[in-house]
C-alpha cells in the first residue's frame, strides 16, 4: 500500500506534527478517503521504530504541546528507492501510480529526479503493453482463438494506455509548475484539535 | 538525369484537372493567334513586287524616285492598297506581327493557369521520388502539346481568314493574299518553332513556380528600364535621321524605331500600373476591413495575390491598343479639319479605310487582351475558391462577387486603354503641330479634344466589356462561391 | 553514386550497419528552434517508435530523415549514403526505390486514378507503364482498395487515402519505410491491415520508423525514442 513511503515524502520538505502531515496527505490525494488520525500515528510509530523517521521535539505554539517528526537519512533513502522502482503495470491498480508519480512531483527539489520517474514509469508500461500485444498477435492458434484471454488482454492494454496518456499531463504539468519551495510546520487551531 | 519513360512522361503530362485543361485550351489558343498573324505576315511580305500578283506599279523616274504608282485591278489580285503597293506593305506587316503581341500575353497568362496547384503536385511527386529532371520534361511535355495542336490549328485558321477576308470581300476591299503552297512549309516550320517555344516556356516558367507569393517590387527596376528603351529609341532615331541612309529605309525605320520605343515604355508602365493598381486597391480594402466592411475585403485580400506581370502583359496590350486608338483619332480629326489640305475625295476613302483597318486590328487586339485578363480571372477564382467560399459564407452573395471580379477586371484594363489612348493620341497631335508651327491655333486643339473624347469612350467601353465577361463569369463565381469548397481536403 | 546504379545490396548484408544515421541533427524553421542536436541510428530488422507532445519535432526529424528537408546541422546517412554528398536526382532516386515515405497529409497526386497513383515509384524509376500497373494492382489488393483502382483521391475517404499511400510506400518494396502517423485516420480493421505490411518490411531485414501519438501503437515497436522541445528525452528498448 506504500503508506509509509508516503509518509516519508509528506516529512520530505521538513520536520511536521500528525495533524499537519494528515492535512498535507489530503491535500496531495483529494481522490482517495481522508486519512484517519488513528492511521497517521500508527504509520509514524512504525516508521520511528524502524529508523526512517525520528521525533525531533515537541510544537506547542498557541496550544497543547503536539510531537514533531522529521525524516531520517535511512528514511530518504528507503523513500527515493521507492521512487526508482516503478509501480507495477498492473492497469486496474493505478492507485500506486498516482501515488508515485504524486510524490515524484512534490519532492522535485529534494533529490528525487520526477523525470526519471515518470521516464522509468513509462518504459515499464510500454514493455508489458508490449508482451500483452505480441501475446494476442501470437501465431499460435490456441492462444489467438482464446477469446477471453484476448479480451482481457485488450482491456488491460486501453488501461495501460490511460495510464500513459495521463502520465503525459503529470508531466506537462511538472513541466509548468514553478520549482517547490519547503514549507515549515504551521501552527494549528485550538478548536480543530482532534481527539488523538 | 531522368528515368522515366516516355509513358511516365505522357501520363503525368496530360491535363486531368479541369485547370489544367483550361490551360490546355488557352495555350493552343495562343499558339494558333499566333501561328496566324505570322503566317499572315509571311504570306503578305511573300507578295513581292511583281505586278502582276499585286495589281500594282511602281513607276519610277530615271534617277530611282518613286514618281507614282499605276493600280490595275487585276484578278489574281483585288488586294486593297495597303496590302498591294510595296512601298505602304511594311505598315500592314508591322501591324501583322503586332498582332503576335496579345497572342503572347494570353500565353504567358495561360502558362499561369493553376499555377499553385501544380506547385503542389510537384512537391508530392518530389516526396515520391521525381528528379528535378524528371519535372522538367512533364512540364515541357504538357506546353509542348498545347501549343503544338494549336500551331496546327493556325493552317485552318489561316484558310478561314483568307476566306473571310480575301474572298468574300469585293474586288480591291481584300485583306488576305490567297496563300501560296510555299506558305504550308512557312506553316511546317512554324508548327516546329511554336511547339519548341511552348517546351521551352513549361520547362523554363514552372521552375520558379508560385504564382501566389506577391512578387518583391521592382518599381524602379521597370522605370528605369523604360527610361532606357525610351533614350535608347531616341538615339537610334536621330542617329537615322542624320545618318547617311537611303531614305527608303529611314522612311521604314522610323516609325518601327518610334514604336518599338513605345512599346517598351508602354510594357513598363502598364506592369507599374498593374502593381502599383493591386497594392493600392489592397490598402483600401485593408482600410475598409479595419471599419467592418468584412467580406469583400475577405475576398479583396485574396485577390492580393494577382499575379501582376502575366496581368500586365495584358494591360500593356491594352495600352498599346490604346495608342493606335489616340493616333487614328487625332489622325482623322486632323483629317477632317483640314480636307482643304489633302482635298480629294479618294484621298480621303484611302486613309479612312487604312484608319478603319487599323482600328480593327487594334479591336482584335484588344479583344484577346480581355480575354487574356478574364483567364486571369477564372483561374483567380479557381485558385482562391476557399476564399471567395469564406466570403460568401460570410453573407456576400454572388451578384456582389461577380460586381467584384468585374471591378478587378476593370482596374487594368481601363487606366491601360484611357492611358495608352491619351499618350497615343496627344503624341501624335504633338507631332502633328510639330510639323507646321505656322498653323497652330482652334484647329489644332480639334485632335486633342477629338483624342479625350476617345480616351472617355474607350474607357467606357472597356469597363462595360469587363462588366459583360464578369457577368459571363457568373457560372464560375458560383462554382467558386459554393460551400462544398471549405470542406477540407 | 551513379544514378543508374542499383542501390548497394550489402548494406543489408551487414546486419550491424545502421539503415538510418541521424548525427547531431539541429533545424530551426525560420526562428522557431525545431530540433537540438538530435542523434538516431536505426539498424535492420527494427521498428522504432518516434515519439512526443506535438510541437516536440517529431515530423520535422521525420522530413530530415527522408531527406526531404536539408538540416541546419548534422548529417543524415540513409542505407550508408551521406544525403549531403548526393544531388537531387541521387536523393531522388534514394527516395523511390529505397526509402517508402508515408506523410500525415495530402501525399497523394490528386488528378491520377489510385492505379497509377500507387505506381509512380515505378514509373519515376523507369519501369513500363504495364508492368508497373501489375504491381501497383497487387499492392492495392494487399491493402484491399482493388474496387477504387480508377477512383481519384477525391472520390476517396481520409481513410481509403491513406491506405493507398501506404501501398504506395510499399510498390518498390523499400528498405526503409519511415511513416508519419499512418494509421490515425484508419478503422482498426484497416489500421490493422496497414501495420501488418508495414511490419512486413522489418520482417524481411528492413526497418520501419513511426511517428505517432499512439501509445499502443509505440509499445508495438523494439524501440521508442521520445523528443520534447526539439530534443531526445530518452531512447528506450522496448525488447
């Protein structure tokens, strides 16, 4: 599910408490379900426990103190090799690779190289669209009058297709963008504190 | 060098568009006006001296002046003076070959027919694999053709004239020698020069290609070019006059020197005009586009793209046209002013007639001229098709747009006939008074006001033909105005 | 070279020779910068995939590679031959029995009928106007267009239009075929028809270079090289 590495990269341009790195993962991700507090802590906890992240102090500016995070040097690394492997072309499944490429955008400045990504993302799917096509157009006949292979075949392959075709945008779209500058952790307000 | 075959060659030649067809037909046109004038003009210089082919006498005094002719109405003969005594011929032959002239502005208007859309073919066949080579001999071929079935066209033709002319008209009234058999191998050879020329000139013209691309001016170019032929023609002129020539060579010279000068001064002028008429027209219409006059100037910008030597080849015909008009004006004015001068009667039925036969001549001229301007029309129409679509998409009807080819048509062909009409005329009027200083007075401004009467209605004339051709053109504006031809290709 | 030489057939023999060299290729139209230093090789046997958003170069590098368009800088060596060093009448002959050509746009003479339309690779190439119409019958059945032999491009479908172009790119049986998009305006059965010649040539020891938008199209191909701005973003092999 790659929660973690997402994590990492919401730490990526500086240390953050829970509630900011909930509000930053919402803002990222608008399509996918709102991140729940209970997740974010657990997510963090292991992530300390592990070594990629560490709790650098405390934030108690106008109101109850809150912990803050921040990446670790084992944390950027475990991050930016996510980053080079590329989400698996599994075509239904996009969800990793918005969440990649997502990252890859937002994390310009801080050693990951989105080009690349997006570069590597595409050569794996135009492989595997690829060995889907020469298997459809395969001279053996069992194969070829398989018509439910065939089918599911194509569908796989247009999918791909929307993948790629959307990758393009991302790209345009880093390609237009003014380069990320890093935002310190902001103060939250009193009546908006959950409930941890 | 160029592989393809003689087949290869006749199959990529042969006209297919309706375009291309056209430009068949008018260059075998040009081809036979031409072939005819010169075989006319050969078969009147072939006529010789011989009393007994032209029905006249040379009678000449012991020390070799001319003292007078005898005209015996011989049967073999009944040519009108002009044709039959030698010593007038070389006017008539002049004004034979001059006929040449129109034959040659259609041709190189024709040769511009659907100029853009061959450029456009060529470049596909390039992206085939054509060597320049190899579009050269298409081009060729496909010229070559026209004007070879029209050069043997020009023998029928001829036949025709003669009849028209030669045999139909009473005694002492024909025009047309009755042509001689060494007249078919003149023809033979003329087929061969013609079709030579027409090679030469698909080989040679298409190469620059793009009748679209507004030409770079030149203004000055073409001034300073008439400037020169003009001091040019002086020089040779007075250089004749005051030289020891025998006088029946100066006699010749001088009226070819005069209006070969003319000529010139008449070609630069018009192709000045012709630009000068294009740019102008465009900077009104632009200005009228900016204050919302939308459509014409639509179709206005489009018409920018006129090609203006071939039109000024035309206009130039025209003004030529034109001149022979002012001098024949002020010529018979001067006539009629002055009958006490020349007196008898037969004198002045001889004149009459030879202005008359000019004035003809000049009409012939003048029509092939238009005609040549309409081709330039109907191809613009063919060429600009989206363009004048656009417009009438845009809610300009085709009564306004046939209103608008005539207007066009109009712009050469008026100034070029008023303009050459005036010169001619004034000129002639000028030398005229030149001659006797001591009769300077109302008689003398009888010519003048006699040439700007000419000039109006010529003027008039032309524009009321022009409006008659855009009218007749109405079938093409329609084709061109229709919506089918946004659709993209 | 002699213009009334065969082409050099051991180009072919020697599977390591490029089929199509591109160096340092860099063209500007006008003002506008369309291509930055652009390399390509294309050995026999390969189709590759040329690939960008529009504006990336992509057609103009194809117009280089056929030598229709001299670059600003660079050489283009098409079969060995340095396009330079030929004359217009070499290039053009290049052209028609070497390299097929299959353009976006208005490629075919408008006033021929389809079956001499299609052999004009022949008959520029020298060959009787029989035998060459044989040939060109065969081609247009191959890509099922027999029943519009006589129809003029006029008569004929964006789609029927481009197939024929495509049978004319095929007649003398290139070497190299470099295509622009020449399946976008075809149904998928016709589409289909088309790559299947087209890969057809790599089949036979040619190559085939392809401009397209299409993604499904580029992951058929062994290679995709990717311009943006007028330069190569990456050159990936698919295989």
């Amino acid at each position: 599910m790659a929660i973690g590495e997402v994590h990492l990269a919401l730490l990526l341009s500086g240390p953050r408490h829970g509630y900011d790195i909930k509000r930053a993962h919402d803002a990222w991700f608008p399509a996918e379900r709102p991140l729940a507090f209970g997740q974010v802590y657990a997510t963090l906890g292991r992530l300390v426990r592990d070594g990629h992240a560490e709790v650098v102090g405390t934030h108690s500016e106008g109101g109850p103190e809150r912990t803050v995070y921040a990446i670790t040097g084992s944390g950027r690394e475990r991050l930016l090799a996510w980053l080079d492997d590329p989400a698996p072309p599994a075509g239904t499944a996009g969800e990793e690779i918005i969440r990649k490429t997502v990252v890859a955008l937002h994390a310009t400045t801080s050693g990951a190289d989105a080009e690349r990504v997006l570069s590597a993302q595409r050569a794996a799917h135009l492989r595997r669209m690829r060995q889907l096509q020469r298997r459809s157009t395969s001279a053996d006949p069992e194969r070829s009058t398989d018509l439910a292979v065939r089918l599911a075949d194509r569908h796989a392959l247009l999918h791909l297709d929307a993948d790629l075709r959307w990758l393009e945008e991302a790209a345009e779209a880093l390609r237009a963008q003014p380069p990320a500058t890093p935002t310190p952790p902001s103060p939250t307000p009193d009546d908006q504190e959950p409930q941890p | 060098m160029s592989a393809l075959a003689r087949d290869g060659v006749r199959l990529l030649a042969s006209p297919r568009s309706a375009a291309d067809r056209l430009r068949s037909r008018a260059t075998a046109a040009a081809s036979a006006g031409t072939g005819v004038a010169l075989l006319l003009s050969a078969a009147i210089a072939g006529l010789g001296d011989d009393p007994a082919t032209t029905g006249v006498e040379v009678l000449t005094g012991a020390d070799g002046v001319v003292v007078g002719t005898s005209t015996s109405l011989s049967p073999a003969s009944g040519l009108v003076a002009f044709v039959a005594q030698p010593g007038l011929r070389p006017g008539v032959q002049l004004a034979a070959l001059l006929l040449v002239l129109p034959f040659v502005a259609l041709a190189v208007q024709a040769l511009r027919v659907g100029a853009v859309a061959r450029q456009q073919r060529e470049a596909t066949l390039v992206v085939v694999g054509a060597s320049p080579r190899d579009l050269r001999r298409v081009r060729a071929a496909s010229t070559a053709a026209a004007a070879a079935r029209g050069a043997l066209w020009a023998a029928p033709a001829h036949l025709a004239l003669w009849l028209l002319l030669g045999v139909v008209p009473p005694l002492g009234a024909r025009l047309v020698p009755a042509p001689e058999p060494w007249l078919a191998l003149v023809w033979l050879l003329l087929v061969i020069l013609l079709t030579g020329a027409g090679a030469a000139a698909g080989a040679l013209l298409g190469r620059r290609g793009s009748a679209s691309r507004p030409v770079p001016s030149s203004r000055w170019a073409w001034a300073g070019a008439a400037g020169a032929a003009v001091c040019a023609g002086g020089v040779l002129m007075t250089s004749v006059t005051t030289l020891d020539v025998p006088r029946p060579v100066q006699a010749a010279l001088t009226p070819v020197l005069l209006l070969v000068a003319l000529l010139c001064l008449a070609a630069c002028a018009v192709v000045v005009l012709a630009r000068a008429a294009v740019r102008c027209s465009t900077r009104r219409v632009e200005r009228a586009a900016r204050s919302g006059a939308g459509a014409e100037a639509v179709l206005a910008v489009a018409q920018r793209r006129a090609n203006p030597v071939a039109v000024g080849a035309s206009g130039a015909v025209l003004v030529l046209v034109g001149v022979c008009l002012g001098v024949c004006t002020a010529f018979g004015a001067a006539m009629v002013v002055s009958r006490d001068v020349y007196g008898s009667s037969s004198e002045v039925v001889f004149y009459g007639s030879g202005v008359v036969l000019a004035c003809a001549v000049a009409a012939v001229a003048a029509a092939v001229a238009l005609v040549s301007l309409a081709l330039a029309l109907t191809d613009h129409l063919a060429q600009a098709r989206r363009a004048v679509a656009a417009t009438a998409a845009l809610g300009c009807d085709v009564p306004r747009l046939v209103e608008v080819q005539a207007r066009a048509l109009a712009a050469t062909a008026v100034p070029s006939a008023v303009a050459g009409t005036l010169v001619g005329g004034l000129c002639y009027a000028g030398l005229l008074t030149a001659v006797d200083w001591t009769s300077v007075g109302p008689r003398t401004l009888v010519p003048v006001g006699a040439v700007l009467v000419a000039a109006v209605v010529a003027g008039a004339a032309v524009r009321l033909v022009s409006c008659a051709v855009a009218e007749l053109l109405t079938g093409r504006v329609r084709r061109a105005a229709a919506l089918e031809n946004l659709r993209t290709p | 070279m002699s213009p009334d030489q065969p082409s050099p057939p051991d180009v072919l023999a020697e599977p390591t020779h490029p089929l199509l060299r591109l160096a340092g290729i860099s063209h500007a139209h006008g003002r506008t910068p369309a291509l930055h230093d652009v390399d390509l090789e294309v050995g026999a046997g390969t189709a590759v995939a040329v690939t960008g958003a529009s504006g990336s170069g992509k057609s103009t590098l194809l117009h280089v590679a056929a030598g229709l368009l001299a670059p600003d800088a660079g050489t283009v060596e098409l079969l060995g031959h340095d396009l330079a060093a030929l004359d217009d009448a070499e290039r053009a002959q290049l052209r028609r029995r070497d390299v097929g050509i299959v353009l976006q746009y208005g490629q075919l003479v408008p006033d021929l009928p389809l079956l001499d339309g299609v052999a004009l690779p022949l008959l520029l190439d020298g060959a009787a106007l029989g035998p060459a119409r044989e040939a060109s019958r065969a081609a247009l059945a191959g890509v099922g267009l027999s029943a519009a032999e006589d129809a003029v491009p006029a008569e004929l479908s964006g789609g029927q239009a481009q197939l024929a172009a495509v049978a004319r790119a095929l007649v003398a049986q290139p070497h190299l075929v470099l295509a622009d998009e020449p399946v976008a305006s075809l149904d998928p059965a016709g589409a289909a028809l088309a790559l299947d010649l087209l890969w057809g040539v790599v089949a036979r020891g040619g190559a085939l270079v392809l401009v397209t938008h299409d993604n499904v199209l580029a992951a058929r191909c062994d290679r995709e090289v990717r311009l943006a701005h007028g330069g190569v973003q990456h050159d990936l092999d698919l295989r």
